[in-house]
C-alpha cells in the first residue's frame, strides 16, 4: 500500500449492545470519565438541529477541502457508521453539502464528524442528521485526493481508530476506545448517579459544597476572618 493514498479495511468495530448502552449517557460525563482526554475540542460543533450522534467510526483523512476519500468511504459505510473525517481544519472549500448529507443518510450512516466545511448549512438544519463540522463555506470541495481511510485520524487531540465508539451531542464529541469501553460506560454511569444526587439535593435546598474551602486554603488564599 502506499502511505497517503490507501483504503483498508477495518480489522475491529465497537459491538452493537455498547452503541444502545452509550445513548442515554451525556458527552460531559462521558468525558470526565476519560479525564477529559478523548474530546474533539472545541471547534467541532453540531451543524444539526438536535438529537444525539452513537455510532462506529469509519475514519478517512483528506487534504483540506478535498472529498474524493470521502466520497470512497460512504460507498464503504454499513448501518450504524460515524464518517470521522480530518481534513486539517480548514474552512475555505466545504467537504459535502446537502446531496451528500441525503446519501450518505440513506445508505445508513448515522452522522459525520467532519475536521472541515460543510455547505447546504439549512439543509442540515432541515435533515437533523448528526453532524459536527467546524465551519460553513458555499464554496465547493475538490475531488483530486490523496487520502487514507480506515486509518488513525485526530481531530483537536482526539485519536480516533477506525471502529471506535463516537458519541456526540450538543457539547460536542468524543471518541471511546474499543478496549476501554466498559471501564468507560462503569465510570460514567456511577459519574451520572452521582450528579443526579446533587441535582436532588439541589432541589431541596440541602447542597451545601464546602470543598473549595479547602482548595482556597490549600493554595494560601488570604480571607476575612468572617464572611
């Protein structure tokens, strides 16, 4: 194979019962399990109404604002795909648009994670596919290539393997590794407890936090004898 311009075939995918498992469960808790160390950043945000993004990773990496892997990968996708797409951040040529978004739906692809432009900004709207992209552009891609797909990729500091489990939601995405996703799923599941307590006892007037004292006191902060 030549480094660059190649397309293989995933070895591994995420097993379906953790796909339904990971549905319920909020981006935030998700990735305070993970130390906050798996997320997509900041400037990946959804391009879809609303609604929730669960699905397997097919990886593809593209030059800026070029499609043709992309166009590859869709044809290669089954049920249940998360398109994961680096194309270097760049916004001055969109990746796909609304004939793309249609097709690719249609063929059973659950949303993209899109390191690029998207174009048919309205159309995304309209649809509620999930997607995530990190700009809007009217001008088009182009279709020259190289690219990998089914290849390591990484958006903002967010490894992504080919396979991984992609959750997505209004706060933005994360990537869990296939051999951490049920230490993942414990963690966040107690996590979520834990935090509808408080949300209770928020409720009902009995959250009182103290803990920051300490961390002020920890760190030499000067304060009144009285407050």
């Amino acid at each position: 194979m030549t480094i660059g311009f190649r397309v293989r075939r995933r070895d591994r995918v995420i097993d379906q019962q953790w796909i339904e498992k990971f549905r319920a469960l909020p981006v935030a808790n998700i990735s305070d399990s993970m130390h906050r160390m798996y997320a997509g950043g900041a400037q990946l945000r959804p391009m879809h109404r609303e609604g929730k993004l669960v699905g397997r990773a097919l990886t593809v990496k593209a030059p800026p604002g070029d499609n043709l892997m992309l166009h590859k990968a869709m044809d290669m996708a089954v049920d249940g795909d998360v398109i994961v797409m680096d194309a270097g951040g760049d916004v001055t040529h969109a990746l796909m648009g609304e004939m793309m978004l249609d097709y690719g739906h249609r063929r059973g692809i659950v949303g993209f994670v899109l390191n690029g432009a998207i174009r048919d900004a309205d159309a995304f709207l309209e649809m509620n596919v999930p997607a995530y992209a990190v700009g809007i552009t009217h001008r088009g891609p182009f279709k020259n290539g190289p690219g990998e797909i089914n290849t390591p990729v990484a958006i903002g500091g967010m490894v992504v393997m080919p396979g991984d489990l992609i959750v997505g939601d209004a706060d933005g995405v994360v990537v869990v590794p296939i051999d951490d996703v049920a230490e993942v799923y414990d963690r966040t599941v107690a996590k979520s407890a834990a935090e509808q307590k408080q949300i209770e006892a928020i409720k009902a007037g009995t959250h009182k936090p103290t803990w920051f004292n300490d961390a002020l006191a920890k760190g030499g902060c000067e304060l009144p004898s009285t407050i």
